[in-house]
C-alpha cells in the first residue's frame, strides 16, 4: 500500500461540498486554459500565419528572430518592394549589407525620397514610420533577433510561478483518485517537467532555432497533461462510485 493514496482518502468518497469545490475549480482551470490557448493562437499563430509561416516557423521567428533580414530588407522584399525597381532593391541591399553606415546614406536616400517618403513622413497624414532621415531609415536596419532577453526572463519566471501553482492544485486533486501510485506520481510530475522543457527551449531556441520543436512539444505535453488530470480527476468523483457501485451490483 506504499504510495497509495486510497487507503486513506479518495475522491469517490469526498464528501459533496468538497467534490463542488473540485469539480468548479478543475474546470475554471479547464476554461483558463482553453483561453490561453485561443490566446497564443491570436497573438503567435495567426499573425505569423498571415506572414506565411508554419507554427514551427512562427515559433522560430518569436524566439529565434530573422537574422539573415532586417525589418526593412524584409518589408523591401516583400510588400514595400512593389514601390521599387530591382536596381533601386539591389541599392537598398547592398547599403545595408555594408553596414547601413551614415556615410553611405546619400547614396540610397534619394531612392527613399522618390519612392517610401509619400507615406513613410510624419507629414503623408498615415502615421508610419518615417523615412525621411538617416536615424529614422536606420531603425530599421536592426537585425531581428527575437524575443529579448528581458522579455523572456519577465515572460519565463511568471509562468513558472504561475503554472507551478495550477499544477501543485490540480495536482494535489489528481492523487486522491484511483489511479496506481506509480502511473499517479509519472501523471503529476511530467506537466512539471513540460513547462520546464517548454519554457527552458524558449532560452535555447534563441540560440539554437531547432529547438523549437521542443517548445512546440514541451506545450502540448502541459495542456495534454492538464487534460488528464482533469478529465480523471472529475470521473472518479462522479462517474466512478457509479460504475463501482455497478459492478458490485452485478457481483451479488
Ligand atoms: C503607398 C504608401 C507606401 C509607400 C509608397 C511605401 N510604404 Fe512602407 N508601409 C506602408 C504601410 C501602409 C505600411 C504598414 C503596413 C505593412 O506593414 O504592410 C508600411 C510599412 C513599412 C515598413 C515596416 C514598418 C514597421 O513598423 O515594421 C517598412 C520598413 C517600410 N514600410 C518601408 C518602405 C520603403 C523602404 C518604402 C519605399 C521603397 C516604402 N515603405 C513605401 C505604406 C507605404
């Protein structure tokens, strides 16, 4: 009976309150997390889908970043270059490629002033970036390297704190059901081990873009898990004393 928390509670035998109390709990969690989900699919997936990425790509973009383009090389390439002939794109390449130096700037601006500065100056009336000057076409010119390291340590830290804490509950819930002490304690532990593999391969991914398949899997394993432990735990409230209660019937 070593590590089986049956012998002395389980959530078949809770008493009703504490079953509601369970029960309304899991499945806010269930509702918050569902969200979530719709969440980073609106603010990752979607628009890098319109960008024409896969999730792998878009994974790699946000953490990784785009380092062989910058924002402007980017946009030259794609929906700003129908405003330029090949020579004038050839220019704009080559300045940044030599390093987007100040000295360098006469001989690209005037391909900025003929062609981008109707709408990128404050005064085109549209609110864009402007164009007009070296240090306003220079910002620009950064290399995309992803998510920043501030941002990742405020990002990492609250979801550790955060997601420990919904898994220390909801785990703590999943141990009183029926379920053997060994496959239980694998069933609480690996969410624990998916938000660490998911958000230490955010860190990693920076630097290493092919571990965003980690991060990809390292997510699914949590929600999956999540889901488990739910389902699980509000079937043996429920459900389970029912089909016992069957069997014992059939029994007699
Ligand atoms: C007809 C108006 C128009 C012209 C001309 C134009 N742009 Fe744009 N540009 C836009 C709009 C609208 C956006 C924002 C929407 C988008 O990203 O496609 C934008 C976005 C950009 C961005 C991205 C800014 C950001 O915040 O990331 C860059 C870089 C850019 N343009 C460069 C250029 C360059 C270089 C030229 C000249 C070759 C140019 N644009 C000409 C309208 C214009």
């Amino acid at each position: 009976m070593n590590g089986d928390t049956r012998s002395f509670l389980s959530l078949a035998s809770l008493p009703l309150p504490v079953k509601a109390l369970f029960s309304a709990y899991l499945l806010t969690i269930g509702i918050g997390y569902l969200i979530a989900v719709l969440y980073l699919f609106l603010i990752d997936v979607e628009p890098h889908r319109e960008m024409g990425m896969s999730v792998l790509q878009g994974t790699i973009h946000k953490y990784y970043g785009r380092r062989r383009d910058t924002r402007l090389e980017g946009m030259v390439r794609g929906s700003m270059g129908t405003y330029l002939t090949p020579a004038e794109k050839e220019q704009i390449f080559a300045w940044v490629e030599s390093g987007a130096t100040a000295e360098d700037f006469p001989k690209v601006k005037p391909v900025f002033d003929r062609d981008c500065i109707k709408c990128h100056s404050p005064t085109s009336g549209l609110n864009l970036i402007p164009l007009t000057k070296f240090e306003e076409v220079k910002r620009v010119t950064r290399k995309d390297l992803g998510e920043s390291v501030k941002t990742l340590a405020r990002v990492s830290h609250v979801h550790l704190f955060g997601i420990s804490l919904i898994f220390l509950t909801t785990g703590l819930i999943f141990v009183l059901s029926s379920l053997r002490g060994l496959l239980k304690s694998i069933v609480v532990v690996i969410p624990f081990a998916a938000i660490l593999m998911d958000i230490g391969s955010w860190w990693i991914t920076k630097i290493k873009p092919v571990y965003a398949y980690t991060v990809i899997i390292g997510g699914a394993l949590m929600g999956l898990s999540l889901a488990v432990q739910i389902f699980f735990s509000l079937y043996d409230m429920w459900l389970k004393k029912r089909a016992l209660a069957g069997l014992k019937g059939n029994d007699t």
